[in-house]
C-alpha cells in the first residue's frame, strides 16, 4: 500500500483549486496521532484554499478524513498562514473607537 496516498490526493486537489499550482507545498509528518499534513500556498490563493466561512478547508479536511480511513490512518491538515499575508484587521474595537470610525465616515 502507498502511504502516501494522503499527500498525492491533497496535492491534486489543491493545485486543482489555486491559480499559483506552482506554489503549493504540502508537508507529511506521521506520530503516534497519525498523519499531519502541512499545506504552504501563495497568499493571493489562500481564500481559495479557506473558502467562504471556512467551508472548502471543511470539505479538504473531511475527504482527507475519508481517503486516512481507507488507508487506516488518522489524517489532519494544517493550513500554513502565508508569510508576508495581510493580516485581518482586528475585530475588537472599543465603542468609542468605533463610534469614531462612524463620525469619520
């Protein structure tokens, strides 16, 4: 049995899904937990890769799941945040900055 099966499905998958398939660079631990998957992208493809509210990084985790039961390991993925990525802004503001933010505009 080829064990890693895992990584070959995942990179298929996501060089399917980015428009940078050069970029992609998967990882393959394996421990007493099983198998940890490690995916590297561009950060222009990372919201390809999260998909809207997380729901295409659900969906790879879930088949990676499937495709680890069929082989008798435990698979998960860890999504890399890109170096040099723009961070999200801050979603703690305080009333009065945000009460600022609405006189501004």
């Amino acid at each position: 049995m080829d064990t890693e099966k895992d990584q070959e499905f995942l990179e298929y998958v996501v060089k399917t899904l980015v428009d940078n398939p050069d970029d992609v660079k998967i990882g393959r631990a394996v421990d007493e937990m099983g198998v940890l998957l490690t995916l590297d992208v561009n950060p222009q493809d990372m919201g390809k890769i999260i998909g809207r509210s997380g729901n295409t990084a659900k969906a790879i985790r879930t088949l990676l799941r499937v495709v680890g039961m069929k082989n008798n390991a435990r698979v998960n993925l860890k999504i890399n945040e890109p170096s040099g990525g723009t961070e999200a802004p801050s979603a703690t503001k305080s009333v009065d900055e945000a009460m600022e933010d609405l006189k501004a505009a």
